[in-house]
C-alpha cells in the first residue's frame, strides 16, 4: 500500500530509488545533496536495498562509475550539485553519447566563484547542451515521481538518453513537505525490468564508445537529436500511465490560470511554487504561470499553444548567460515565440540563494502590465538587486 | 551503411578489416642474416604489426605497420633499416 508521511526532499529521492529497484550507485557527497547519497548508503547498509554502492574520489569518477556500470546494463543513479556537476561536464557528454540511460539528480545550487552553497540554476543549465533529458520539479512529491519517470523515459527503446531531475537545493532538498510513498509493486507494475539493446558481456563481445570518424559522428549526433524527439512523446506516455496508476500527474509543462491571462510567468523549478501563492492572492484572471518542467528536449509546440493566448510574457529564472545579459530560459522562450508578437520580458532572480519575495513577483507582473499598455519597460531587470552594492 | 546506436560494435575483431598502414612515411625492412632472434622488435610493437613466422624469422604487416621506427631503435643488433616509402 502507498503511505503517506512527511520528508525532506532528499528522502523522497531516497525512496525513489530504492522503489526503483536500482542497482548500483556511484556517488560524490556534496552539499546540498549530500542527504539523498548518505539516505541510500543507508538503505544498501540495511538491507534495504541491494545495490552496490560505489565510493569514488570525485563527482569525475562517479559518472564514470556509473557508465561502466550502465554499460553492463544495470539501472544506475548518482546525484550531484554545482561544481560537483562542472566536474562531471566532460563525463556528461560520454553518458549521453553512449545513450546509457542514467539517472541523476542535481540538487540545484550557485555555481563559485565567489563560494556559494544555496540554491540558483545555473549548474544545470549550464549542462543543457550535454544531451542530457532535464526535467526540473517543483515540490518533493514531483520529485520523487520524477525519478520514477525518469527511468521509465530513459530506458524506453525509443530514447535511450540520460536524464537530470533538477531540484532547488534546499528550498526542496532540506524542507520537509507531505510525500506520498508508492508501493513497490505499483512501481514494478509501472516500470518494467531493464534490458538493454547493447551490453557489455563477456560471452558477446562489443566495443561500446568506439570511435566516430568524421564520416559518421554527424549521424551519432543526429541519433541523440531524434531520441530527444521521441523523448517528448514518451515523456508524455510516461506522464499519462504514471497518472492511471498513482494518480498523480504532472505534464510536460504546467499551465496555472492561463485560460484567460494576456500576461504569463514563466519559471521553472519551486519558484512556481511562490508564483502561485502570489497570482492566488492576487486574484486576476488575466496573469496566469507558466512552469517548464522538461526543459530537454524542449516541449515548443506545447509552449507556442500554452502561450496562444498570451500577450507578454515575463520569465522569471535563476540563472544568466554571463555576456548576454540575460537567462537561458528567456532566450529561449523569444526562439520559441518568434514571429508571435508575443513580447518576452526576463527577471534574473534569487541568484547565490537571495530570496525570492511575493513582492519581487509583483514587480514583475507590474513590469509586464506596462508593457501590455504600451509603456516602454527594462527588457530584463535584476530582482531585489542591491544597486548601491555595486 | 547504418550505424549502430552510440557507435556500439558488435562483431568482435572487425577492427581488422581497417587497414592503418596507409600513413606509414618510413617501412621497416628486416635484415634477417643480422637478427639475433631477441624478440625485441615483436615486444615494443605499440601495434601487434610485427610476427615471428615458424622458421623463426620476424615479419612486418605493412597493412598495419605505421612505420613509428620503435622497433629499428629496439633493435640490439641494428638488424632493421627504416626505408622510406616511395611510390
């Protein structure tokens, strides 16, 4: 029988894996992770869960450890944070180009220098080229959900792709919130056992990571760009049966008040959460929130639809291209709505783990209704920044 | 042709039927009156390119052979000659 009780996020993505039956584990402790890998080393100690769990000298060997193990095609899970996820940058690219279908959570946190260990996105975004899946949740119950997803998108024929589930560090990880615990035959019933096209056997001998010469990489590449596509439609099934069984559903995005509202907030991750207190309270149909749950592969034509309605938009994120001047998010949401006449605001919030205030939403609802009477308005503002500090 | 997902290889030992000698720009030619039959040669190999036939002579696989000269320098006999390749 599935239970209730009352967990921190990092326990949710604990139970998700041992609920998941996974197999090994490779794991670098960082903050503010660190209680997802201790709550699994401590289900393998008991007897919980019988996985191996594999103690490495850095986040570079842990995602090594886990392709060697996801090579041999066992489910794997690892899960990192910030510069523990930089580390893993190159090893990224190895995961997903071996098409081995790993799971990891990154507890989103700042990336240094100066030294920060609270909660931004930067991390992750900063690997969203890396042919990774990245699904970012807003609460510990989607958290937990996603992880179980997650391996159900990932080792689906068709995709055969990594996949990130992205949660705030803290704001998720170290607050405790009601979960509902699957049962383990609900999750065996969801997620069928793993068997992979290609594994390394002794008995049937492949080259796995061979080389790919200049007449061929193209068309490697060109593979991961159509598994991402069929990423979309099996994220979707996987949403859908996810939703008959345990009765909880998520969609590729969330659309909250959208059905009358000119005026959109977009974001990702639990800043939705706050959003959504606010537009509550607020109490106006015409703005409405958008949230971007898989945020690779990018579900446009869900967006362009969520969106037909909209007249500006406003991301709000937590993190910035460096140079460009703006969120990752935001460009992509003006790529997405070109040609619409949709005008596309962007707020860069709650960088380095500064909070981010109903007032500071407000702002930007504020900012996008001038837009909306035709007032000109900043293109991108800084949320609660401190100009005098500058 | 197609490929294979993530550029798995599947058949074992298919490496062979890719011929890497082509960027050789010096051959080793061995003198097999001056060979000592040290074995050397066949040991430093970086490739597998050098044999040891029956009669207990040393052979170059030139489809192999990248002409790296390891073995000329290996050898305690000076018993191979690096020759320029020359059409």
């Amino acid at each position: 029988m599935p239970h209730k009780d009352v967990m921190h996020g990092s326990r949710a993505v604990a139970e998700a894996v041992k609920l998941c039956g996974v197999e090994v584990v490779a794991a670098y402790p960082i903050t503010p992770q660190t209680h997802i890998v201790e709550d699994i080393a401590e289900m393998v100690a008991n007897g919980e869960l019988k996985a191996e769990y594999i103690m490495v000298e850095s986040e570079h060997s842990a995602m090594s450890a886990c392709i060697g193990a996801s090579a041999t095609g066992a489910r794997v899970f690892t899960a990192t944070a910030s510069q523990g996820l930089a580390l893993m940058h190159e090893v990224l690219w190895i995961a997903s180009g071996m098409r081995l279908p790993i799971v990891m959570v990154n507890a989103n946190r700042a990336l240094s220098a100066p030294i920060n260990i609270w909660n931004d996105q930067s991390d992750s975004i900063a690997e969203r080229d890396s042919g990774w899946i990245q699904i970012y949740v807003e609460t510990n119950q989607e958290a937990l959900d996603s992880v179980i997803q997650a391996y159900r998108i990932a080792e689906d024929r068709e995709v055969l792709l990594p996949v990130m589930v992205c949660m705030d560090g803290f704001v998720l990880t170290h607050t405790v919130e009601p979960v509902e615990v699957p049962d383990e035959e609900q999750v065996k019933r969801y997620l069928p056992e793993l068997h992979l096209p290609h594994v390394l056997d002794p008995e049937q001998p492949v080259t796995m990571g061979s080389l790919g010469d200049p007449n061929y990489y193209m068309e490697f590449r060109k593979q991961q760009e159509l598994a991402m596509e069929n990423a979309l439609r099996v994220a979707m099934q996987a949403d859908e049966e996810f939703k008959e069984i345990f009765g909880r559903g998520y969609g590729l995005i969330e659309e909250y008040n959208l059905e009358n509202a000119e005026i959109v907030l977009v974001t990702m991750g639990s800043l939705a959460g706050t959003i959504k207190e606010t537009l509550d309270a607020l109490g106006d149909d015409g703005v409405g929130l958008l949230r971007i749950r898989l945020f690779r592969p990018f579900p446009k034509e869900a967006v362009r639809r969520a969106l037909s309605r909209a007249k500006v938009v406003n991301v709000i994120e937590k993190d910035v291209s460096i140079g460009f001047g703006e969120g990752a998010l935001m460009t992509e949401l003006k790529s997405v709505l070109y040609g619409s006449g949709i005008k596309v605001l962007g707020t860069v919030a709650g960088l380095g783990g500064r909070d981010i205030t109903i007032a500071h939403i407000r702002e930007a609802i504020e900012r996008a209704k001038r837009a909306l009477h035709g007032e000109s308005v900043e293109e991108i503002a800084w949320a609660g920044l401190k100009e005098e500090a500058l | 042709m197609k490929v294979n997902i993530a550029a798995c290889i599947t058949e074992p030992g298919s490496s062979e039927r890719n011929k890497t000698g082509g960027w050789r720009v010096f051959r080793p030619v061995i003198n097999n009156e001056r060979c000592i039959d040290c074995g050397s040669c066949w040991i430093f190999c970086p490739d597998a390119s050098i044999t040891r036939e029956e009669n207990g002579e040393y052979k170059v696989n030139l489809d192999f052979c990248k002409g790296c000269g390891i073995c000329a320098n290996e050898c305690p006999s000076e018993a191979i000659e690096m020759v320029l390749e020359e059409k």
